[in-house]
C-alpha cells in the first residue's frame, strides 16, 4: 500500500464547476497535510496545508481533513482553464519529509 | 523576498560522470530538503539539512549525497552517474522549525539528463 494515494485521473469538470481532489494516507502518525499544484514543465507550488479536522478555505480552495477516516481532499470552486494541472498531495510527519503522492490532473473544459 | 533559487537550471552528462547541483534558500529559512521527481516514481524524498546538518535522509544509494553552508545554501551531488537518475531535481526551502505550520517551497528544479 502507498503512503499517500491520489487518482491519476484525468479528472474533467468544466469551466465555472466544483472540482473535487482526493487523497487518503497511511500513516496514523501524519501532522500537516499539504497541497500543491504543478504546471507541466514547472515546479510544485503551494496551494495551502491543514493540520486540524475540518474545512479550511482560501479564496476558491477549501481543504477538507479527516483523521479518522485518513482522508485529505481539495475543493476548487468556479473552476477556472488556467486551474489545469496537477494536483499534489503531500503529509508531513514528526520528520520534516514531505511524502507526496503521484499527483491528480485536473483538465477544466471550456 | 527572493524566492529559492536553483542552479543550473539544465544539465547533460554522461554516464559515469558526476553532477553538483546547487540551491539558495529564502532568505531566513535555515532547512534545505532535496527531491527527486520522475514519471514514474513521482517526487521522493531524497534528503533534508538544517544548520548545516543532515537530518533527514530518504531511501537513495550513497551515490547521492549533500551539504549545507553556513549561509544555508545547499548543494547535492550525483556520483556515478546511471540513465536512471536523469530525472528533475527539486529543493525546497523552510524554516525547518519543528511547527505543524513549517511549509516548504520549491525553487524551479535542475532537469538533468543522463546521456
């Protein structure tokens, strides 16, 4: 089993549409949960991490973090073409070590 | 602020020849982490300094190894070099506090190419 598992996709909503990110992990021991978004050919930036149960929002996005069920998830509201990427997520442990999944792409049609 | 910067940005070697890439932290950020992004193994851990020492370390052969500077500037270095390490290579910067908080940022990566 992979620590940190997200759908390849490609996951196609359309222009002006929620777009819903998935990941879940293993490690119970997991503190802070990161997601970055990577442009083709471009390097990871950062979207916004949660470390408390719950929703967090910053502007279009939401986190969504769930312990219990080890489960992480990114909502992009009125999903835009230039939201077309891929979608990392990545924990953290006691270890400063990010552990990344394989990533999610995300294609907005017009 | 100036964000992290890496260099060189493209490299092509041989096989057998060896590599050094370097990379610059923000200003203020004293932890350095390395990775290794491929198609088909994604992004993996290579290893982190913090204060000029080795804290982290991921699962890469002895071949691959790194320092930190005083100014916190980082460099790893590739010996040996095999097809298989032509990949992206990726620092990322933080404040290496031990905080729930602490975020890394990555500089824009030394693609590599292992001819």
């Amino acid at each position: 089993q992979k620590e940190v598992e997200q759908n390849s996709g490609p996951l196609s909503v359309p222009e002006g549409a929620i777009a819903s990110l998935n990941c879940t992990y293993s490690d119970r021991g997991s503190q802070s949960f990161f997601w970055y978004r990577q442009y083709s050919g471009k390097s990871p930036e950062l979207i916004m991490f949660i470390y408390s149960n719950g929703d967090k929002e910053d502007g279009r996005f939401t986190a969504q973090l769930n312990k219990a069920s080890q489960y992480v998830s990114l909502l992009i509201r009125d999903s835009q073409p230039s939201d077309s990427a891929t979608y990392l997520c990545a924990v953290t442990g006691t270890a400063s070590k990010l552990t990344f999944g394989t990533g999610t792409r995300l294609q907005v049609t017009l | 602020k100036a964000g992290v910067t890496q260099t060189p940005r493209y490299l092509i070697k041989t096989r057998g020849q060896q590599v050094t890439l370097s990379c610059s932290p923000i200003s203020g950020h004293r932890s350095v982490s390395w990775y290794q992004q491929t198609p088909g193994q994604g992004l993996q851990f290579l290893f982190e300094y913090f204060s000029e020492t080795q804290r982290n370390k991921g699962n890469f052969p002895g071949r691959f190894s790194g320092r930190q500077f005083s100014n916190s500037r980082s460099e790893m270095n590739v010996s040996t070099l095999e097809l298989g390490d032509s990949a992206l290579y990726l620092c990322a910067s933080s404040s290496g506090l031990a905080s729930r908080t602490d975020t890394q940022y990555f500089g824009p990566g030394t693609r590599l190419t292992v001819l």
